[in-house]
C-alpha cells in the first residue's frame, strides 16, 4: 500500500523523482494537491514496459499531493522524496 513521507507543518510544496515501472499501456502520471481538483497536465509521458523517472516539484494540500495514472493499464509507481518547501 502507498505510504507517506513525513513533512514538516508549513511545507507549502514537495520536491520528488516520481518513477514509472513496467506500465501495462501507454499513459501518463498527473500529481496534484490533495482535495482539490485532479490536473491535467502531466509529471511523466510512459509506454508499455518502460522504467521512467522524472522529477517533480509538486505543491502539497492538506499536506500531501495525490498521484493519478492516467492510462488504462496498470503500473508501479515509486516516489522519493527529495525536500519541500516552506511557505
């Protein structure tokens, strides 16, 4: 199941390498701030079987961001956190 890395209170947006692995279909990845409405433009453009890593900056809501795959297969997505910020 998906965990959450730990911001600090007061971080405005999170700083990422968003990583698609093995994606079944064509697609992207949107990332946006959670409670609000779903964007859609995307962090990262994949076809079936690649393994692509792009970085995102992404601003938080609610302190953290949703992560939406945008094809109509399957994937695995990882998610590191790099730093954030304030404000």
């Amino acid at each position: 199941p998906p965990t959450a890395a730990a911001l600090p209170a007061g971080a405005s947006s999170a700083v990422t390498n968003v990583t698609v692995v093995g994606p079944q279909a064509a697609g992207y990845l949107s990332a946006y701030p959670t409670g609000t409405s779903r964007t859609s433009s995307s962090i990262s453009n994949f076809v079936p079987g690649q393994v692509v890593a792009h970085g995102a900056t992404v601003r938080l809501g609610q302190g953290t961001f949703t992560v939406v795959n945008g094809s109509a297969g399957r994937t695995d997505v990882a998610v590191d956190l790099f730093g954030y910020y304030l404000g």
